[in-house]
C-alpha cells in the first residue's frame, strides 16, 4: 500500500490517501464520499453486464483502509449506497460484521434511499443534511450550503465559518503532456473554505473540474498522489 499524503487546514492533521480517502487524525476518523455500493448489482438488475468482481474490489479496499488507519469511525460523505436493496448489500452487511466496534455515520447523499431501519440493522448512523464535527462539517453537496458563487466550475462556496467536506460531483483533474495527449484522473480539491473528496467507488466516472490558482488540487494516478 502506498503512503498517505500529510495535509494539514485548520489546525488539523489529515492524511490523504491514495485510496480515495481521508484519515483525520484527531479525531480517529477515515472520511470517504460516494461509495456507490449496490451499483454494479443495480446495472446487473437492468440487464448490463458489470462484473461483480468490480464491487468486491471496493469493499476489500476499504477493508484495507480500515485496517491501516485503524479508525474509531467511518464518516461517510454521502451514496454510501447507490439504489434500492439488492443482493450485493447483502454482502455489505457481512463485511460489517467483522467491524462490530467501528462506528460509521452517513450524511445522506441524493442516492442514499434505503428504508431508515435498514440502516439502523447495519448499525449507520444518520445525518439527513449536515454533521458538524470539531472544526469541520460534512454535507453531500457543497451547493446546499449557499453562500457565494464560486470555487470550482461556479460551484457555491460555503461562506464564512465552518470549513466543509462534500463530495457528489465525482471530481477528476485533467493533466497534459509535452504534446497534444491529456489524461484525466480523480482528486481531491481544497478551497479556501470546502473540500471535494474523490468518489471512493471505482465505478463512478469523473467530472472535470476548473481550480483557481489559489485552490490546492491532489490527483490521484495509479497508486500515488501528484499535487497541482
């Protein structure tokens, strides 16, 4: 496993990890945004053949990012889950058994639509808009904060106070070559007063974002971190 990234913004020591999470170290906390588990079984349902294997990947990857970091709680930013209840959170359910002491806390994204008591069995609690945590707080969707426009691609910024973590748009950072060629990659995005996490879940595609100068930009390439 590659190393984290040290960060540091208000005060507080976050690691960024090449995984598409966050540890915040004072508080013992792995912060992860938009899972989108139960997707892959949800195209399946449809008729679109996506491996399973794809899903398998991601809950085994957060294993190792939970047994790494050894975090007392999982703070979930949002689609931990993708749709309505189908098999693969069947799956979902036996990972979280092995994790019986680590509290997980999902700030309901647009996608989190299971029944309450089905998030209660699997031992998740709920935030419906935001959670407030020491110096941060945590929303799905930076735009239902309100504040001035601006950050990036005129998403609203979140005004003073509280610095926020969101996630929702899936954000990627398109990075060029000597010549004509570009790739684009996930990442994470720090603003002078919001963050965008990567989407965690491998099956999610990316949105191009356009950072000011000022912004702090982490794209993710295979295995490391490259500051932009």
């Amino acid at each position: 496993m590659q190393p984290a990234f040290p960060y540091r913004i208000r005060e507080q020591q976050l690691w960024l990890s090449p995984d598409r999470c966050i540890y915040w170290e004072e508080e013992q906390s792995l912060i992860v945004s938009d899972l989108h588990f139960g997707k892959t079984g949800h195209f399946r349902k449809a008729g679109i053949a996506v491996p399973q294997s794809v899903y398998k990947e991601d809950l085994l990857r957060l294993l190792c990012q939970v047994q790494y970091f050894r975090p007392r709680q999982l703070l979930v930013v949002g689609d931990l889950f993708h749709s309505r209840e189908n098999k693969e959170l069947s799956l979902f359910l036996k990972w979280r058994e092995d994790f019986p002491d680590l509290g997980i806390h999902l700030i309901q994204g647009n996608h989190d639509i299971l029944h309450e008591s089905w998030y209660a069995k699997a031992g998740i609690g709920l935030s419906r808009e935001t959670l407030s945590v020491g110096p941060f707080s945590f929303v799905h969707d930076i735009n239902d904060i309100g504040g001035d426009a601006g950050g990036i691609d005129g998403h609203a910024a979140s005004g003073k106070g509280a610095y926020y973590f969101s996630g929702h748009i899936h954000p990627g950072i398109r990075i060029r070559g000597m010549g004509k060629q570009s790739l684009q990659f996930p990442c994470y995005y720090f603003g002078s007063d919001y963050a965008v996490l990567p989407a965690f879940g491998r099956f999610t595609g990316t949105v191009s974002i356009a950072p000011a100068p000022e912004d702090n930009v982490f794209a993710i390439l295979p295995g490391i971190l490259q500051i932009q």
